[in-house]
C-alpha cells in the first residue's frame, strides 16, 4: 500500500508525458491538415482577425515605444479612436494590395515588397486621415506604428507558412538558418544535402521546403567563393568536405542540382560520390523542365549514364533536317524505346506530319499522350497520326504509305531480346527479317524517298538467331540497294505488283545496347537493388558497349541522311563496359556496399547465372576490316558484302518453309549458310521445336481441339 503512494507522483507525471506526446505528434499534425484543407473563404476571414489583432498590439507598442506608461495613459482617449480608425483604413489597403490572396505555404521574396506598400500606404492613410480630423497625434506616432505593423505581420506570415509546413516553433526560431540535427526538424522529411547552390539548386530547395519527403539541410558546391555563405537559409560547404559531413550523419542522401553541367563533369561528381555509399539522385535536366514532360519535383535516381557519360559532339543542322524537315515522317515500333525517342527528336525538327506506327495499343497510346504533350507545351505545329498496326501486315503498311505519302521511313520495329527469340525463333525471323522485308517493298511501292534500318551490334559475327535476323534484313536492304527493278517477295499482297521500280535510298545504322532500353539490364538491376538483392550477372567477363537513347537516336537521325544506297554505317559506341562493374556502380550509387568475401558484412550480393541462349561475352559493330570514317567524329560506314536479291530469295522461301514445319535446326541452319559468321554453339531451345514435341506426341495440340469440335 505503502508503495503504491510512493509510486504515485511517478505515474502521473509519467501519464502527463505520454499524454504530451500524443497530443504533439497526433492533434498537431491533425490540426494542420484541417486548416489547409479549410475553403478558401474561412482561411481569409482567420487571416484578417489575425492581422486586425496585429493592428491593435502594434497601435499599443508603438503608443509604449513613444511615450511610455505614463504617456500611454495621458493618451488613452487617442489610443481608442485610433484602435477603431486604424483597422478602417489599414485592412482595405490589405485587402486591395491581394495579401489575402497569397496561399501562406507558398510564400516568397515578393512578400517583402509587399508589406512594404501596405506599410507606407498604412502611414500616409493615418497621418492624412488624423491631420483631417484635426486630431493631436505625436508626428512620430505613425511612423513607430508602420515599422511595427510591417514587422508583426511579416513574422506572422514567416511563421503561419512553416508551421502549416510541419515545423515546431524551435524549429522556425533555428532550423532554417543551421543544419543541426536535433529537434522536431529533423524529423520531417528525409534530410538531404542539395549538390549546387545555384539558380537549380535554389529552386529545387523552394520546391522541397513545399513539400513533406525531402529535407534539404546544407548546400554542397565546387565554387569556393560560395563556401560558408547561407543560400535559402542553409550554409554551403565546399565539395572537398562532402565525406566529412556524411561522416556526421547531417543527411540521409545527396540531391544533385547541376542539370546543365557538361557530362564529363557530371561523371566526375557522381563517381566522388559513389564513394559515400549514400543513395543519389538528381534533378530533371533542364530540357526536360522545358519541354512539359518533367517537373521540377521530379526527383529521379542516378542514371548510370552519368558515369558512362561522355561529351556530346554537337550535331549537323543539315543532316538533321535533311530527310524530316518539311516531310512525312513515319516511325515503326514507334512505341519501343528507340522509337519513341527518335519521336522526341523528330517533332522538334519540323516535320510535317508524323506517324508513329506499333502494334502494342498501350505502347502506342503512351508516346502520343507524351507527344501531344510536348507539342502543346512547345506549340509545334505538325500533325501526329496514331496508327495501330504490325509490319507483317504488307496491306496495312501499304494503305498507310500511300494515304499518308510518307516521305521518310525509320524502322525500329524487332524483337531484339536474345533469350526469347531463341525460345520464339519463329516470330524472330517473322518479325526481324519478313517485317523489315514487307516495310521496305511497301516503302519502294509508294516511293518512299527515305528508309532507315535501325540495327544492333549483334548482327556481327551473331551467335543467336535474333543476330543473325537481324543481319539478313541488313543484307536485304543491301540487295535492294543494288537493283533498280526488285522482284517482289509474295507479290500478291502488294496489290499483285510483281515487280516494281526502286527509287527509295536505304540506309542500315548499326549500335550497341541503349542505357534504360526494354530489356535491359539497367531496370532489372535496380530492381534487384530494391529487393535486397542479389544481383544477377551471367558471367564475369561479359562485356557491352553502351549508349544513351538521346545521343543514338540523334545519331542515327544524321546517319540516315548520309547514306547513298546500302550504306551501313556504324555509331562510335565509346570503350565497353564489364556488366558487373555496371551493378557495383549502381549497388553504390543506391547507398548500399557490395556483399562479398572482402566485405561479408555488406548489404548487397552480386551472384553469376551463367550465359544464357545465344549470349557471348563480346559484342563487335564490324563484319571485317573495311571501314570509312565519315564527315562526322561519330559515325563510320562500313564496306560489307551481301547476297544478291534473288539468292536472298530464295533462303527466305526456305526458312519460311521450315518455320512452317516448326524444323527451327532447319530454320537456323539455312540462315548459317547466308549470315557470315553465324555460329552457334547453344542448344535448340525453341518452345514448339519439333525435338522439343516429338518427345510427347507427334501431331499439334490444336488438332486434338478441332476434333473435339467436331466430334
């Protein structure tokens, strides 16, 4: 019993505590959001009883600043007229000067200039109007009274935008001016150090103190003049003490603020920065702000081609313009990440019209929201047709072709995942090579001035059959160039033209992989990151070459209009890069280190898979030895032999037959004897191979349904 009365104070003052805290981390936040979300009207009218409550104090701390006590008293008949004069003038002038109609979270400089007009306007409407009414009013009087009603109200506004923004009244008091780590500040939002304290960086700062995720504490910057000095409330430190101050712990992550900065330099930065183990992200380039297609609260992770990023060689008005400007322009798998890029590119070179062709309706529908987008914000003037269709409708290229008088081909449309072409052989050689076979008769039946192939580095010497596809439409083009009538291919679904004249130019661009392309290794690994890992390489020596889609997508606009006739030209893909360096960056640039035998107790494993289906370690982007440099420091042709039309034609009709007969060995053989240097030493591993149904049943699933059927 005894006990319990000792123990008593103890519980209440334990009960009083926790009852504190729940009302200061449950009822504030609570408060706050109804407030916000009060109609516009109810927070005007709080507003002006706040400042009519502002009037009053500062009427009676001025009247105290001039005359004191005593004074105050011997004119307390004055304070009261004006006490009841003051609001009349004062909070109209208010009112019309729009200090109702600024949202208090969003507030900025322009503040400062307005309750300087409301405070000279404020005096003048005082001293005129007590000199009117003959009152006896201390000269100075008005004066005290507009500097202390410029001040209460220029503090109540400071203070009402950052608590609404969650910040305790220690906080406003401190926090903006330091990057202390204690108090309540540091527990709104991720704390984060903003790299650049420039125009970028100030602006990403105002967005950020808008918002609720993100906190930014210092500025981090390479001009040392700035060392030191306060930017937006937060001290910026030099980049050399970045480590240091990670040491102690002041953020949680590195915002990059730089989107104007050359690429070398952005390489740079970010590999100093990979070294903190702290996740890294960064801000949309200012292109991107530009267009519409980004806003300025966008924040994005790291790509990794910062790191792989190398300086952009300025382009060729003319060959841009060359085979767009003015023209039809016609885009397929205009919906894939090639395609939509040299969509992007396109409608900022005045075409006329654009037709962006895919046979995905959801891919289709993507790039024309985002073309239509950028068309308005920039207000471009062309016209933009949706087309659904596949280019192994000879009809359907052929209805758009002519309707359209398509002056310029870009055909991005393939299959180019490796593994499911070797499991889908079928639909590989369907696509890649009868695709670009029906698109291209189709161009030469409606004179189609201009074709372009986009190609890939694993057309050379291919050990898989979405290469080597892809290096017979390569040779098809080649053969076309070559003849001025062409027999066509399955003439009966060209409108039964059997042969037809060839005045279109074509022209083969040949690169490696795209950084963030479908498929790629980029987005799976970052995914893998996510999850805790591990990360999967299938060998440790592989190696790619790698570009970003902007810079492959300009080149290959400028190469196309280069070539003569069956020009292959061959994009500078810079030095390959090891896969698995590839995953430790982006392990690093995540914020995590590399779990290994060197460092067991790290957060993320890199595991080996072993190759898969028709993968080699190397890529190459030349057949032999022949090259030509061309006017361009990025760009080379190459000089390669193909096959002539009719020899082409006739591998086609066999391979055809043996995809008809699902004999893929056939399949892959036929294209061995006219794809130079093919070779594969991977099994056959396609789905519906015969090997593969031989082993259940001799005859097609499908019959057994239609007997069913008809039973």
């Amino acid at each position: 019993m005894g006990t319990s009365w000792v123990l008593l104070p103890f519980f209440k003052h334990a009960s009083f505590i926790i009852k504190f805290h729940l009302v200061k981390t449950i009822f504030k936040p609570m408060i706050r959001k109804k407030l916000i979300a009060l109609p516009r009207v109810q927070k005007r009218l709080i507003s002006l009883t706040i400042d009519l409550l502002i009037v009053w104090f500062g009427l009676f701390s001025s009247f105290l600043i001039r005359l004191g006590w005593d004074g105050f008293f011997d004119y307390s008949e004055l304070f009261v007229k004006l006490s009841i004069l003051s609001p009349i003038i004062i909070l109209p002038i208010c009112i019309r000067l729009g200090l109702y109609r600024a949202v208090l979270r969003y507030l900025n400089s322009q503040l400062a200039v307005t309750l300087l007009r409301v405070g000279g306007l404020s005096v003048a409407g005082l001293i005129l109007t007590t000199y009117v009414l003959g009152w006896d009013v201390p000269r100075s009087l008005p004066f005290l009274f507009g500097l202390v009603f410029m001040l209460l109200l220029g503090l109540s506004r400071y203070t009402a935008r950052y608590w609404l923004l969650g910040f305790s009244l220690p906080d406003i008091l401190m926090s903006p001016f330091t990057a202390s780590s204690h108090g309540s500040y540091h527990r709104r939002g991720k704390p984060v150090a903003v790299y650049g304290a420039g125009d970028a960086g100030c602006q990403l700062v105002s967005a950020l103190d808008r918002g609720w995720d993100y906190r930014p504490v210092v500025f981090v910057d390479d001009n040392p003049t700035l060392e030191g000095r306060i930017v937006y409330g937060r001290k910026v430190y030099h980049s050399s003490q970045l480590s240091q101050l990670a040491e102690q712990k002041l953020f949680d992550q590195v915002l990059l603020a730089l989107p104007s900065i050359s690429d070398s330099k952005r390489k740079a930065i970010v590999q100093n920065l990979e070294q903190l183990q702290l996740p890294v992200m960064t801000m949309p380039a200012m292109a991107d702000l530009a267009s519409g297609r980004l806003q300025i609260q966008d924040i994005k992770e790291v790509e990794v081609a910062d790191l792989l990023g190398r300086e952009p060689v300025a382009p060729d008005e003319h060959l841009l313009h060359r085979c767009i400007k003015g023209l039809t322009v016609m885009v397929t798998g205009a919906g894939g990440s090639i395609g939509s890029e040299l969509c992007r590119q396109i409608i900022r070179l005045d075409c006329q019209r654009l037709i962006i062709f895919d046979h995905s309706e959801f891919n289709l529908y993507q790039i024309e929201q985002e073309l239509t987008r950028i068309k308005s914000s920039l207000s471009l003037h062309f016209e933009l047709i949706t087309v659904l269709g596949s280019v192994n409708d000879p009809n359907r290229l052929l209805d758009v072709m002519s309707a359209y008088q398509v002056n310029t081909v870009y055909h991005a449309a393939a299959y180019k995942h490796v593994p499911i072409v070797e499991h889908n052989i079928s639909q590989g050689v369907r696509n890649n090579v009868l695709g670009t076979l029906y698109t291209a008769q189709a161009a030469m039946v409606c004179n189609v001035q201009n074709f372009v192939l986009i190609s890939t580095d694993k057309a050379v010497r291919p050990t898989n059959v979405m290469g080597a596809t892809k290096r017979l439409a390569e040779e098809v083009l080649q053969a076309f160039s070559t003849q001025i009538n062409v027999d066509l291919l399955h003439p009966g679904m060209f409108r039964e033209a059997v042969s037809v004249m060839n005045n279109t130019r074509f022209t083969m661009v040949r690169f490696g992989n795209v950084l963030g392309s479908s498929g790629s290794v980029i987005p799976k690994f970052r995914e893998q990151i996510r999850s805790g890992g591990p990360v999967t390489v299938t060998h440790p020596e592989i190696t790619r070459y790698f570009m970003t889609i902007p810079e492959a997508a300009l080149l290959v606009i400028q190469a196309g209009s280069m070539g003569t006739g069956g020009d292959v030209f061959l994009l500078d893909m810079g030095e390959p890069v090891k896969i698995v360096d590839l995953a430790r960056h982006m392990i690093r640039l995540s914020g995590y280190s590399e779990k290994n035998e060197e460092n067991p107790e790290g957060d993320i494993s890199i595991e080996f898979s072993g190759l898969r289906p028709g993968e080699k370690l190397y890529e190459e982007l030349l057949i032999g030895d022949n090259v030509n440099t061309t006017d361009h420091p990025l760009i080379y042709k190459a000089v390669e032999e193909s096959a002539s039309w009719g020899e082409l034609k006739l591998a086609i009709t066999e391979i055809l037959a043996a995809v008809d007969k699902h004999d893929y060995q056939e399949v892959r053989a036929t294209i061995g004897k006219h794809v130079s240097g093919f070779k594969t030493d991977s099994a056959l591993v396609d789905w519906l191979s015969m090997s593969f149904r031989s082993k259940s049943s001799h005859t097609f699933p499908r019959s057994n349904v239609d007997h069913e059927v008809n039973s």
